[in-house]
C-alpha cells in the first residue's frame, strides 16, 4: 500500500508541476544541442581555406623576365666605286636650293612680221573713195553715232549692188547676220589672215568652205549694218592676222 502511494505521487507530480520542469529541461537541452552545433559550423566555417589557394601574386623581375631579342646585323654596304671617296651629306645641314625659276611657255609667239611679207597677190574689193579710215591708235569721228571711238576697218564708197572682190585667193570660213555690222563674209587667206566683208546684201555669190581666187565675186554692197547707217552706201572691210586686227592697207596698197 505504501509503495503504491509513492507512485501515485510521482504521478500527481508528472501530471502538475512535473510536467512543466520535464518540459523545461527538454528545452534547455535542445538550446545547448543547437548552441554547439552552431559554434562548430560557425567555426569550420573559418578554419576552411579559400578553394583557389593563396591570393598572393609574385611580380617578376623585369630585367630578368624579359626575354632577349636577337639583334639583327646590319647588311653590309656596297663598296664605293674605286677612284673617288662619296659622303652622304647629313639632310640636317644640306642647304636647299632657292625657289626655281617659273618656266616660260614654249610655245612659239605668232610672227606678226609676215604682215608685211605676206608671199600673196592682193586686190582691192571694189572702186570707191575711202569714207573711214582703218584707226585703232586714235579716235576718229563716226558719223552714226556722232562721237569719236576707234574703227577697225576701212568704210569704201559704192552705190547698192556693186560687186565685192575678194581681195586674195582663199576659203570662205564664215557667212552670217551680224546684228551691228550686218551680213559678213569672212576668207581664210592661210598665214594666220583673214578678209572680213561686211554691210553686204544677204543674198550672197558664195557658200561656206568654196574656194576662191583672187578677184572672185562673193556678193555686193547692202545696206544693213546698221552700226553705220549714218555713212553713205559703202563696203566695211576689216583684215585680221592672227586674230588681231590689221590696217587692211598694208596688203592693198
């Protein structure tokens, strides 16, 4: 009876207060369970050493790291030519040479000296008095515009339908309407010469590229250049030697 009153007492005390301390003990040793167990992670954790090893770099010694590179002998030199010893002479101190001259055009000037030997036979176009004379060095009064200005050519005299000469053998290169100097037929002599004939009717005696003698009709006297209507009826011829314009008197005299 008595062993059976313990055992119900440990079991009231089980069931009260004894509950709570077995609790409080199961507690206490999982706290101390996971305490260690932590501090010996925690502590592996730190003992372990990096998976790559030491972090730590040596730098070579430069003069020693770097490798060697095989000079290259210099090729050997032509040998000078027997008789004369040539220097190089240093580019620092060569002196340079003055601007060069600019170079003259070759190209030959036109001989403005056949003007008067022109090998040609040469004829007046028509008879007439000289109205205008040939002046490009000095002014000399035109009657149509009443001021004094220069004149290429010679103005000579002749009445509407007189023929006009051509006053050496040739081709005629031109025949056209000029707006100040009306109909104009223009004869390549050769020689760098040429005849132009204007203030003619615009029905014409030649076409362009005929060839023609000396004295060949090539049409006869108009009256529509009208840069010069103020003169009487006449024939305006001009002579041009490369280009240039040419006292016509120094092939018709």
């Amino acid at each position: 009876m008595k062993n059976q009153s313990i055992w119900k007492r440990i079991g009231d005390f089980a069931m009260g207060k004894g509950f709570y301390i077995v609790l409080f003990l199961c507690v206490a040793t999982i706290g101390i369970s996971g305490y260690y167990l932590l501090r010996t992670a925690v502590g592996g954790i730190h003992n372990t050493e990096p998976a790559g090893g030491s972090a730590s770099v040596t730098i070579p010694d430069q003069s020693t790291a770097r490798p060697s590179v095989p000079q290259r002998e210099p090729a050997p030199s032509a040998p000078a030519p027997s008789g004369s010893a040539q220097t190089k002479p240093d580019p620092a101190v060569q002196p340079q040479p003055d601007d060069p001259e600019p170079v003259k055009d070759q190209t030959p000037e036109p001989d403005t000296s056949s003007r008067q030997t022109v090998s040609k036979v040469f004829t007046w176009p028509l008879q007439g008095a000289v109205l205008r004379d040939y002046s490009v060095e000095t002014l000399s009064l035109d009657p149509t515009m009443g001021d004094w200005r220069t004149h290429n050519g010679l103005d000579i005299a002749a009445a509407r339908g007189v023929n006009v000469l051509s006053i050496s053998a040739g081709t005629v290169e031109q025949i056209y309407d000029d707006m100040l100097m009306g109909t104009t037929i223009v004869v390549n002599h050769g020689g760098g010469l040429q005849s132009w004939y204007c203030n003619l009717d615009p029905e014409t005696a030649v076409q362009i590229g005929d060839q023609v003698d000396i004295g060949a009709v090539l049409g006869t006297v108009g009256g529509t250049a009208m840069a010069e209507v103020g003169e009487q009826s006449h024939l305006h011829l001009e002579t041009l030697l490369d280009g240039q314009p040419v006292d016509p008197r120094e092939y018709l005299d």
